[in-house]
C-alpha cells in the first residue's frame, strides 16, 4: 500500500510543522515540574516498555538529573509526525523530538540502528572474532568496578600478544548483577579484527593484566552482519531490567553510567564515526501522528494501516550464528 502523500491528510494538519530528525526541541524552560505521562502519541512510541520505562523514570528522580534530563526523557516522541520519503513513498518514518537518552530503549535502539549502518560498509570481509572479557566478581562500587574493567582492558591491549594478533575492534560495556551474591558484574563485549588469537593466551594475558579473572572467551564470527546484530543488541538493550526493577540498584546504575562511555573503538578502528547521521532521504510530512491516532480511532482504515506499520519493534531479535574459536592444532 502507498504512503498517503502530503495532499491526503485525514484530518487538519496539526502545528507546529513536523520538526527536523536532527535532536530534540528544549521545551517550556520555565516548566519547573515534570511528570511521566502518556498521550496517545507519546504512548505508541513507548507501549513496548511502558512498566519498565516507569522504572527508569523513577531512578531519573532519585540521582541528581537536571530538569532538563527529566523533561527530554518525560517527551521523548514529542511533536511527532508521520511522513514518507520523497523518493520511495511506501518507506515511511516518524520525525519528532526524541531525548536520546541512554535509558530509553527506543532511543537506544535507533542507536544501535545508525551504530549498524556506519559499521557495516567500514566491515567487509574483514577477519573478525567476538572477544568476551569478564572480572571476578568482588563487592567493590560500581563506579570502581567499570573504571577497573576499562584499566585492565587497556593494559590488555598494550600486550605483545595482542598487538600481534589484534588490529583494532570495538568494545562494549555489558552491565548484570547477580541477585544471590549481591554483587554488579560489568563485562565487555569486544568485536576484534585480526587473526587467530589461542583461547589460552588470551586467558593468560587477562589473568595477568587483572590479577585475579581468568573467565574469557573467543569466537570466530563467519558473517560480519552477525556480529554487527550481536554486538548491537547490547546497545539496544542498555540496562536490563532485573536492574532496572530494583530501585535501589536502579539509581546505582543511573549514578554510575553518568559521563560514563559505554561503547569504544582502539587500534586501527580509533576515531571510526558511529554515532553519525547516514545519507538520508528527503521526508515529506503526510500528517501528525495526533491526527492519524485519531482518525484510526474513528475508524478510518488507511490510518490504521499506516499506524500498523509503524509500530516499532523496540527489542531487536537475538542471533545465534557466531560459532567458536577453532583450537590451535
């Protein structure tokens, strides 16, 4: 089905014009209070984590957010207006004012989506092999735990071995915590180019950086799209939720994860631009999602086609398809 254009609205057009795709609007800067709420636009972009988003939001509170923070996050999807490309009518996008938080998993998501699009053209046929680094677990702070992680990664990378074996790659900060121990226990997730690097080494190397972990793995990823969905996936889930539910943990990790990088590129992959805008089409605004919302309510049937299709699939599928490492004969 095409895309209505610009001419066949179904309802008046609401104002102000849709805004650009390039980052949020401030809001009213004299709003002093803000509250979570959900208007029919605001809840379809978040109706997939509406119980965890509250979470979130609660931990938001609690740490030392600016107002600012709290408002970008309570609006995330503000202004929102549906509209088609200009050279291919049945692609369809909605631009409007997104916060760009960490926490918001929709946000993250189309992260994770334009950190895809930057990654898979610069991958090719590189050699490629998924490297995951863990630390013994310990009752440290969080805060200490990720900048130990983060040390013992870059003595790790100053190793003869790996010097050798790796060229570049990029690292990703995968944060759990195990319930029963009471204990956080951040890792990395690390998509290295290079050649085969033997388990055992690699677990020597890590013992001795860190002086008490042993725990690493490696695996040979066969298709470079399966380790930009597999490594994604972490930026798109952010925080898990059995963090998140827990208040207390919760505001831990809000604490911790302030100012704090989550993903990073070394070696020949320094300085690699992720997080920039692709080559985009021109968008034509076919209406407010206010005004389609309304008319599926109606019962207007191309509104309700349209919002079908733009539902967004805010948890990206897990793959599978990365084997392991074969042993050094």
């Amino acid at each position: 089905m095409n895309a209505p254009n610009a001419h066949q609205t179904l309802s008046d057009p609401l104002q102000p014009p849709p805004p650009t795709s390039t980052g949020f609007t401030p809001l009213d800067p004299h709003e002093s209070s803000v509250e979570l709420h959900y208007p029919p636009t605001l809840a379809f972009r978040h109706s997939g984590w509406t119980r965890l988003r509250s979470a979130v939001w609660n931990a938001l509170q609690q740490t030392t957010t600016s107002q600012s923070r709290l408002s970008r996050f309570a609006n995330c999807g503000y202004r929102a207006w549906v509209c088609h490309a200009e050279s291919d009518p049945t692609k369809l996008r909605i631009l409007a004012d997104y916060c760009h938080d960490r926490f918001c998993r929709p946000c993250a998501t189309a992260r994770a989506f334009k950190l895809t699009e930057n990654l898979r053209p610069f991958l090719g046929k590189k050699s490629l092999r998924f490297v995951t680094l863990t630390l013994r677990s310990s009752d440290d702070p969080l805060p200490a735990q990720l900048k130990r992680l983060l040390q013992c990664f870059r003595r790790l990378r100053q190793r003869e071995v790996w010097k050798r074996k790796v060229s570049g790659g990029l690292a990703v900060i995968e944060l759990t915590h195990n319930q029963d121990r009471k204990q956080w226990h951040p890792h990395l997730h690390v998509l290295a180019e290079g050649r085969f690097l033997p388990l055992a080494d690699l677990k020597a190397n890590w013992h001795s950086v860190t002086g008490d972990s042993y725990v690493v793995d490696i695996r040979e990823v066969q298709h470079s799209d399966t380790a930009i969905k597999y490594l994604t996936k972490y930026i798109a889930k952010g925080v898990p939720g059995s963090i998140l539910y827990n208040p207390d943990l919760a505001i831990e990790a809000v604490n911790a994860l302030s100012g704090q990088r989550t993903f990073l590129c070394f070696g020949t992959w320094h300085g690699l631009k992720l997080t920039r805008n692709p080559p985009d089409d021109v968008w034509v605004p076919i209406d407010s999602l206010d005004s389609l919302i309304a008319a599926s309510k109606r019962g207007n049937v191309v509104a309700t086609q349209l919002l079908e299709r733009l539902k967004p699939n805010v948890f990206p599928k897990k793959s599978r398809q990365i084997r392991e490492e074969p042993r050094a004969p």
